[in-house]
C-alpha cells in the first residue's frame, strides 16, 4: 500500500487506538528508537509527526514474532518479487 493510501494519525491520536492505550510519548519512544531494533514507522507531514494504522499493525507484528506479510513459505512480498525478477533475468 502507498503512502498516501494510508490514514495518517497524529502519536496523540494513535496513542489512543493503540491497543493498551500507551502514552503519546510510548509512541514517540517507538518511532525515535524503537524496541529490540524494531521502530515504527512515522513521517513529518504538515510540522507534526504522524504514523498509521497499517505503520502500528506492521510494529505490533513484527514485535510480537508474527507477520501477517509473510506467505506460507516465509517469504514477503517484497522477496517473492525479487525471486520473480530474478527468476525472469535467468538468476538462479
């Protein structure tokens, strides 16, 4: 999904959806430095930072071991498209 098909939320507003309620500066802290080399992903638009809901899915994911982006295989889709242009271009 592109950028800009996504709902962007201020970390006041996003604190508030998020599961568990956690402080506006939790979700500062989670975007500046993240938690066991995972930060969530947050842009400046219009002087404020703002995440999203798919940004806070991705984190939540990826912090609790799981990822809904994985196919059976393990891949993501961003490595089933590089195996398939590779595999196009003849790489093996």
């Amino acid at each position: 999904m592109g950028i800009l098909q996504q709902e962007f939320f201020t970390f006041s507003q996003a604190a508030q959806i998020t599961p568990g309620r956690p402080h506006k500066n939790t979700i500062t802290r989670w975007a500046d430095r993240g938690i066991g080399g995972v930060r969530l992903e947050s842009w400046r638009c219009g002087g404020k930072r703002v995440t999203s809901v798919e940004a806070l899915e991705r984190f939540i994911l990826a912090r609790s071991g799981e990822s809904k982006l994985a196919s059976p295989d393990g891949c993501t889709p961003s490595h089933a498209a590089a195996e398939a242009a590779l595999d196009q271009l003849g790489v093996k």
